[in-house]
C-alpha cells in the first residue's frame, strides 16, 4: 500500500442537504395533513351502527391532543374487534 489513500467518497461536495438547512415541522405550526370526517357513503343496509361510530370516533380523535388519541383510537378499536366477533358469530 502507498501513502495515506482511505477508501469513501471522493473529496469534495457531499450529497445531501446544504449544511445549516433541515427539515422541520411545518411553516404555519400546524399539520397540514388532518384527516376530515369520513366521506359519506349513503344509506348502505350492509352498515353497521357500531362500525360507523367507531370510524367517527377516529376521525374526531385528529383534534385532541396526541395523550387523548390513544385513549380514543383503543376505545374504536375495542368497538370493532368485538363488532367483528359477534358477526363472525352470525
């Protein structure tokens, strides 16, 4: 082996971002990306009561606090695993 020679990237620019420049959260301090109500489906006589509400319930849970949305999405999915066993039943 001669001299000093490392293996890695050539010398000279990085890719990547330019130093001092990362990501972060959105400008406005909110997220941009909250789901709405769930879209509308009809009057469907394959719907459950208990789903619906569950799914409801989700989408209410996108405006508390991230401690509260545990809670809510753990209540949903209790509704549903027991919703889903008593039909499996049927």
């Amino acid at each position: 082996m001669t001299g000093d020679v490392r293996p890695g990237p050539p010398p000279g620019a990085r890719p990547g971002p330019a130093p001092g420049i990362r990501p972060g959260p959105p400008a406005s301090g909110s997220f941009a990306a909250r789901p709405g109500p769930p879209p509308e489906l009809g009057d469907d006589e394959a719907r459950h009561p208990a789903v619906d509400a569950a799914v409801q319930a989700m989408a209410n849970a996108a405006t508390l606090a991230p401690a509260d949305q545990i809670a809510q999405y753990e209540a949903a999915y209790e509704t549903l695993r027991e919703t889903l066993a008593t039909i499996d039943q049927t």
